[in-house]
C-alpha cells in the first residue's frame, strides 16, 4: 500500500506537465471486456475459498488523455467505468449444488499509467504499459435463488435484474495496480488503434470487516481481473513523429 501511494505521488508530480502545447497528445476511448474474479488469501481456508469462488465476464469503458515527453515515453490519466465482481457456488448442508451466486461490483475510477512505446515498423509500435488506479465503490448488486430467485443467474449488460440486492460485502474505495503488453497501429495519421491485454491487481483487502464479510477467519480478500482494452485515440496536436508525410 505504501509503495502505491509513493507511485501515485510521482505520477502526480507530473501532472503539472500535462499540458496541450506543441508537443503530441491523444484523446483515447477504451473499451475492454474482462474475466473478473475474487481471489482469497492469508487463511488456512483459502484454498477453498478460492475454489467456491469462479470468474464472471465483465467489462471497462471510460476514456484516457495521454501525454507523450518524447517518441517512446507516455503519460496516460482517465476516467473509466469498472464492473467488478464474481460467480460463486452456493452448496446445500449435504454439499450438493444449490445454485450460484452473481455478484457485482460498480467502480467510477480514475487510473495513471506511465507508458513505454517500442517501434516495431513505420505505422507498428508495442506498448508496455505500468500504473495505479483510484476509484470509488457506487454500487454492490448480487443475485442468486434467495436474492432474486435464480438459481444460475444468466449475465446481461449491467449484471442486474429485478429482485437482486444491494450488499455490503467491500470498501467504499479501490485502490489497485494495472500491467500490460499491447500493440498499437496507425490507420491514418492521426488516428490509431490499440490492443493490449491487461491485469489488473487490487493492492489492498478488499473486504469491509463491519459488512455482511464478518466472519472470525482473517482471509483477505481482494478483486482482480484480466481483459482485452480496446482503445481507438485520435492526436489533437502536432506529432513528435511527422506520421502524416509517411502514411
């Protein structure tokens, strides 16, 4: 958690910079569908814990202002839309199956990444991508046969139906770190798209102790994910590569 904070104190140490001159930015919009899950840890219990509790398909959208300080280095703020959460399976006292649970998880965040950029060809480049994301927990929905009458709730668009329920299973923020490896092309001048596969790991527990979590075990709980992030940008401003005379 320390070395969170001391990261998010010199990405914002350069905030000051981030300024629309004569150098190059880009206006980016991003979509990533995600496999998001629950992972358990510092409990004797925890194996089991994590076998309970499976992966749901999920997705991010928002968009990103990056800021390039040369040719091959990059910093990125946004404002996205998360949706959190996990399947779980829910057993009968004689462990048979019973149904399962879906869960949730709404975050409005704000992630800052510092962004590597390698040329592979004339319009190719690779992008390593390392950073922390803040956000605020808005909402916790869940559904299963005694929440919403489902024994196997089918996922939708926004994970919700009539009869699910608000928990209170987490905090109220998320604090978490992001790395990734993607490609990125020009498809015309000013104009590039990105693909980079992401992981996304929540650097601190998770688990509210005065919610419905109460339990005597001191599991840590904490949620993580792995997506797609499907970004399209656009450059406002003059370009540090003169891309337009090469296309």
């Amino acid at each position: 958690m320390r070395r969170a904070i001391c990261l998010l104190l010199v990405l914002l140490s350069l905030a000051p910079s981030l300024r629309a001159g004569d150098e190059k930015y880009q206006l980016t919009l991003l979509l990533s569908p995600t496999a998001e899950w629950l992972r358990f840890s510092k409990s004797i219990n925890s194996g089991t814990y994590n076998n309970s509790f499976g992966t749901k398909l999920s997705y991010n959208f928002g968009v990103e202002y990056k800021r390039f300080f040369d040719p091959s280095l990059s910093f990125s703020v946004g404002a996205i839309y998360m949706n959190k959460g996990f399947r779980n399976q829910i057993r009968n006292q004689d462990g048979s199956r019973a149904g399962s649970t879906l869960a949730s998880i709404h975050i409005a965040a704000v992630p800052l990444s510092l962004n590597l950029h390698h040329r592979l060809r004339r319009k190719v480049e690779m992008i390593y991508t390392a950073g922390i994301t803040g956000g605020y927990v808005f909402s916790e929905r869940a559904r299963n046969n005694y929440l919403s009458g489902e024994t196997d709730p089918v996922q939708g668009i926004w994970n919700l139906s009539e009869g699910g329920v608000e928990m209170n299973l987490f905090r109220d923020y998320y604090v978490g770190a992001h790395f990734g490896i993607g490609i990125s092309t020009y498809v015309k001048s000013r104009i590039v798209l990105i693909v980079q596969p992401m992981y996304r790991y929540q650097l601190h527990d998770a688990r509210d102790f005065s919610g419905q979590f109460n339990s005597n075990d001191p599991f840590v709980a904490r949620l993580n994910s792995f997506g797609i992030d499907l970004k399209i940008g656009y450059f406002f401003t003059k370009q540090i590569r003169n891309r337009k005379k090469q296309y």
